[in-house]
C-alpha cells in the first residue's frame, strides 16, 4: 500500500468566531476539547505514523504551526508559508509541487481542513486506508451522511443510493451541490443519494499531478515558478486565486466518493460551537 501524506490546509481569516476566534489566532489553533489539544493538532495526529504532514498556512502564522505541532512530537512536518491567500487549489498544487521536487511522487495525498472535529481518529484512518486503491485512479471524497437538513454544508449527489447501501468502498458521484435553503436541504436527507461534503480528499500524486496539468495548466505553471519554502510576495502575487473543488473538481471525470463511518463536524457558526463546548448533540 501507497504512503499516506497528509496536506494539513491551515488558513483562515478567523472571522466565523469572532471574538473567540480571531485574524490573529484562527479557531484552528484554539483548544476546544478537554484533551488540551488544538484543532490543528488534533488534525495532524490523526495520521502521525504516516509521512510527515505537508502544512500550508499564511506567513504570519507560520511559527505558531511549528511550535504547535512540534510540542505534539511532529517536528519534521513541513510548514510551507503562503505571503498571500489564494485559496485551496494554490495551496495544494504548492504541496503537490514540493512534493514533485522532493521525489515523493510514490505517495498518496490526503488533502485534510486543520479545523474539523473527527469523533474516532482510528476509525476515520481505516476509512482512508480502504479508500486508498480507488485513489490509484481516481480522487476520493469522503462524504458524511447527513442527519440532519443541514444548509452550512455543501453536498455530494452520488450516482446510486444502492452502492453506498451496499459493500461498496466507494461510489460514483454525480454532482456537487452548493449550501442549500432548508426546503432543499430536506429533500436531501430524504433521497439518500446526497452527503455532507467534507472537503476532505484523497488521491495519487500522479491523479493529482494530471488532474493540476489538464484543467488547471495556467496555475500549475505558475506554481512552477515559486519556491515552495521561501516564497515570495513578488513570486505568489500573479497566482490565481481559485478553490480547488471549482477549479478541478467541478470538471475531472475520475470523482468518486467513499462514505465516512465516523462523526464529525465543522464548526464554522456559533450553534456547532456552543454545541461542542456543552457537549448538545456536537454531530447534528
């Protein structure tokens, strides 16, 4: 089996938390939990003994990544400092180019949000590891079924509700859908065909690296063009600011989903805080 390398995406304006949360110190690099963990370091040790992390983050929270995941024992992550947001497929293609010129093209990405809760780290791993042969072909979601109508998420329609009822490790996905109002986010959980997108991904570096070249050739050359780990602001300035999921995934053919057995939120609004913190109904 393929090593797994995680791409820890760490940004963030800090603005869906205010005043918790902050420009300054993002809810990524809170402690929410009673384990006294941050949610950035929750993220990077549910895969510690795969490869070390690849981290993309702003410059000016390039030494609070470090010092946070070096007193969780994970000192040899690799922390590459973006002088600009510029959205994720940037951010990716930045870590899929370090990769390229560090030969570790016989790996697999796993593309992880710093600040989402997970209920069960070893669970959640075994549901990448049995995802990891479609990745060999194919870029991997990981859809979360919805319990309720929830309008915060977007969602995945997967092609067949039968395939994720049945053994299946993975199903065919049909459409991407944006955050919906609530009457159609109720018609959602009644087909059984849509799930929460998690933004959490899984492919080859070679998927990666074609998918990069096909449907994003402009960005892919610009990337290039920087060095990963002295970027500059005259070198990342002309980047093009895109999401990855318009950019590539919206268009690749090879998109599959592989349903999550675990829990698990984002906390973007203050109703999934608050639930969190008293610990009401945290994965509703």
């Amino acid at each position: 089996m393929r090593r797994l390398r995680p791409i820890i995406l760490c940004g963030g304006s800090g603005a869906r938390l205010r005043p918790v949360s902050s420009v300054q110190r993002p809810k990524q690099f809170l402690k929410l939990k009673k384990n006294d963990r941050t949610m950035l370091q929750e993220t990077a040790l549910r895969f510690k003994d795969d490869a070390p992390p690849i981290v993309v983050t702003a410059q000016q929270y390039a030494d609070e990544v470090r010092a946070q995941l070096e007193a969780v024992g994970l000192s040899d992550a690799i922390i590459l400092a973006e002088p600009l947001a510029r959205n994720t497929a940037p951010a990716i293609g930045l870590a899929l180019y370090y990769m390229q010129l560090n030969n570790l093209q016989d790996e697999d990405i796993l593309v992880l949000p710093s600040d989402h809760l997970i209920n069960n780290a070893n669970r959640f791993r075994l549901d990448v590891l049995d995802a990891q042969d479609a990745a060999a072909e194919s870029i991997v979601l990981f859809g979360v079924e919805p319990k309720t109508a929830n309008t915060q998420y977007g969602y995945i329609e997967v092609a067949d509700n039968a395939c994720v009822a049945s053994d299946a490790k993975v199903c065919a996905v049909s459409a991407f859908k944006e955050k919906p109002n609530k009457i159609v986010a109720a018609s959602y959980l009644r087909s059984g065909r849509h799930y929460w997108n998690s933004g959490i991904f899984l492919m080859g570096y070679e998927v990666a690296l074609a998918a990069y070249r096909e449907f994003a050739p402009a960005l892919w050359y610009q990337i290039q063009n920087v060095n990963p780990l002295e970027i500059t602001h005259t070198d990342y300035e002309p980047i093009v600011e895109k999401a990855f999921d318009r950019l590539i995934l919206e268009y690749a053919p090879n998109i599959v989903m592989r349903k999550c057995t675990v829990k698990w939120a984002d906390i973007g609004n203050w109703p999934v805080f608050i639930r969190h913190i008293f610990g009401f109904r945290l994965f509703q």
